[in-house]
C-alpha cells in the first residue's frame, strides 16, 4: 500500500464526514506531528470539577489516529493495537483538553506516538500516552 | 487509614447512589477478584459491527475500582495513576462486554490490578489491561 | 510462513545452542503457557539482598519468547515490540526466579502474553509484565 | 522530607561511590531532565550486530533514577514500581546507546518520566521508555 501525507484541511473534512458527532478541533498537523482540542461535554465532567478518565483516553486515541493519518493518509483500517496513560495531574472541568501527539515510529506493520494532553491554558500535562497502531498490510 | 472488604450489595447501592446511570451489572466480587458487566448503549457502537476503544478503556478502569473498593472499603478518593491497553481481538456490537479483574497488589500507597475484557458468550479475551490506583494517604 | 508447536526437549536443546550461557530452565511448555526459572548470578543481585531490575526484566521477556517458540516453533526472528513491567513486591535474592507466562493472543503478525514473576517458594507475584512480539511475515 | 536539587558532580560522586562498576557517563542534568551514555559491553551485544533488550531496558531505568536524584536530592530509596518500553529501531552494536530523560510529573509519592534512547550519532530514536518511581514518604 502506498501511503501519502495529506493536508490539515482533508482530514478535517474526512472527520466530520466519518464522525459527524466528533466536537473535534484539528488545530495543527505535519511532520509527524499534531495538535488537536475537544470541549468537555457534560457527561464528561466528573464531580471535583474533573473531567472522566475515558474522555482524556479517547482525545489521546484520536490525536494518534489524526497524526497517522496526517501522515499516511486515509489509512481507515489503521486499529489501535496497545496504549499506556499515565494520569499527571487533576484536568480542569472548564476547560478544553488539548492533546499534542508525536510519532516516534512509522514502520510497515506498526506505527508508535506519543501523546501529551494538557488543561487548554496550563502548561503542565495532566496526562501523557503512548500507543501503537497496527497498519493493513 | 482502616480498610474493610464490603460485600456485593453494599457496592451496588453504593454505585446506584454515586453513578446514577452507570448501567453496570457487578456479577461477583471477593478474594481480590470480581466480575462486572456493561451493555453497549448505541452511541458506544462504531462501524464494522464493533465497540469503541472508550467503551473498553471505561470498563476495565471500572473494574479495577469495583474490585478495590470490594477488598479496601468505600475508599471513594482512590485515583487511577497509571492503565495499559492491549486489544486483543475485534469485540461483537450486540454482546454485553465482561470485565474479570484481579489485584495483583494491594499496597498502603499503591494497589495494581489485571483485567481481562470478553464479549459474552466468547472465551476468547478481546483486550487486556493493568492498572494503578493511588490511595490516599 | 507454517507455523508448527515444539516440545519442550526442542526447546531446550535450541536454548542450548543458540544461548550457551543462558542458565535457563525450561520446567514447562504447552497450551499457549510456559513456566522457566533462572538462578540470579552475583552480578544479578543487589544491596539489601534482592535482585536487580534488568534481571526480571529480562526473564519476563525470555519467557515471553520461550512460549511464542514452544506454540510456533523456532521463530528465530521474532522480536520485542513493547512491554509494559509492574514491580510488585521485593525479590528474595537467594531464591530462584520463576516466570509464569500466558498468551493472550496469538495472531498472525502481533502475539501478546502476560508474565507473572515469582521468588521460588513464595506465591506472592514479584512483577506482573505484559509484551508484544512481531513475527517476520 | 525535604528535597533539594543536586549537581552534576555530585551525583557523578555518588553513582561511583555506590555502583563503582557502573560504566555510566552522566552528560547533563537539570531543569527535570536529564541525558546519560553507556558503551555497551561484549556481554550486551547479540547477534545481527545489535544491543540485548536488557541492556536498553537497564539503561532507560538508570536514566530516570539519574533524574530523579539530580531534581529531588540523594533519595536512594525511590523504587521502580512501573515501566512502559516500546523498542522502535534495531540499535547499532558499536556505538554507545544515549537515553535522554524528562519528568512529566514530580509528585509527594509518585514521580513520572519519559525517555528516549539513541545510538550514539543517529537521531532516530531506538526506544522509549515510560516509567514511574515511588518516593519514601
């Protein structure tokens, strides 16, 4: 399979075509790397003014996949294979979580990133990703 | 800080009570193990006859909790640290996913528990975790 | 490429040959499980009378790569693509290693298995590590 | 407990004082991270021109412990409890394997990093590393 990098804008259009509920913001793609945002909803929130574990799972599985496929291209088959969080600090409930993503590996069979979220507004990360996409052969 | 093993009931009223629309099923708990369940609501379904990665990443973390709070006691104020994901194989749209977990330590500071996701009726484990709690001191 | 189960003597005389110095014992093969032991060396041990991390780390994984070998034959080329370690308890450092492992999938280009580490007659787990190989397609 | 950053020299003291046969070179330290460089040894190589998994392994360890100590002082009591590798690239056997390290998270009980390693003079990454160390409270 031949793979192409393709442009901040066509996957914002594959996004919203694909998921049309996404409430996702790509703000930055390229050179392996991308810079995504999602609003917590209020079934996101947590008491204690937190945001759910299973969101910050999810917006660090999303920022991989935008990141490979900024890469690769519409790679729709790519399945995440293995991923490891490790939760920094509390998120903030009032604020978007903005997720940073770098790939540290693209082979044939298996591309590996890394991904740093962040409270939009604190520098510190609240949570930090690693994982592993399997690509169709 | 004193911790006590709680029965089954006592856990279920406690998540009726806390997580009014968990639709969680807590199966069994006991010796440091417990069995869970969650029925796929349309919204945790994706293409391909499948379920999302959240869904999964959601019930495995709950899990881990049930089965510590069933050894420890209500220690509401426990907080994931760390989790690792491998999925294992594709899961079925239209089966309840079983979460079995077992601690693996229960330390003053640190409780680490494995979990093994199935789809109902399949033997064949669809994705496996571990996890890190955090007790408050 | 054909894939086909070895028998613990196969095994065993492979290990021989292929790592003369390995100080490996094969116990048990079979059934996408394996049990192997090793005997720390001087060097392996470390203050306060327990066992360096590398030690462990290193049986987990050559656990790990004896059950791949014993349910796929010698596969020469299979390589570690992550692994993921939890230290649970300190090991005694006069008593062998013993490491537990089960696959958890076996597929055609990733096999996933968990490893549980023992100090020899103790049952309380030491270290818990969970790793991916890649097979050569 | 008070904790206080040291110098460079000073762990460069300590790490010959307490493990005289270390064979590690500190190269920097500070800001919460550091960069470190070992030339493997004949008993760390393998066949195919290449670095055993421990070696890395080892080395990614001492790299967060070397981090650890220059943040927050001579805590010779911190313990691994959690380590995360992905192994990306084959590394070059005659060449020193570089591992540089930055903390994520510098908590009361718990202390995060990440690093990543390098054949010396090749700037693609080798293998990375999460990992997570327990301090004495």
């Amino acid at each position: 399979m031949n793979y192409r990098a393709v442009s901040k804008d066509t996957l914002i259009a594959f996004f919203d075509s694909e998921f049309p509920n996404n409430a996702l913001t790509i703000e930055s793609v390229g050179d392996k790397k991308a810079c995504i945002r999602r609003t917590p909803k209020q079934e996101d929130l947590r008491p204690g003014n937190t945001v759910s574990g299973p969101f910050m799972m999810s917006i660090a599985d999303t920022a991989l996949y935008v990141t490979i496929l900024a890469e690769l291209g519409l790679v729709a088959l790519a399945v995440t294979t293995s991923l490891n969080f490790n939760f920094l600090r509390k998120p903030t409930a009032n604020a978007d979580v903005v997720a940073k993503c770098t790939l540290l590996k693209v082979g044939r069979k298996l591309v590996v990133g890394e991904v740093t979220l962040y409270s939009d507004g604190d520098e510190r990360p609240i949570a930090h990703a690693v994982g592993t996409y399997s690509l169709p052969s």
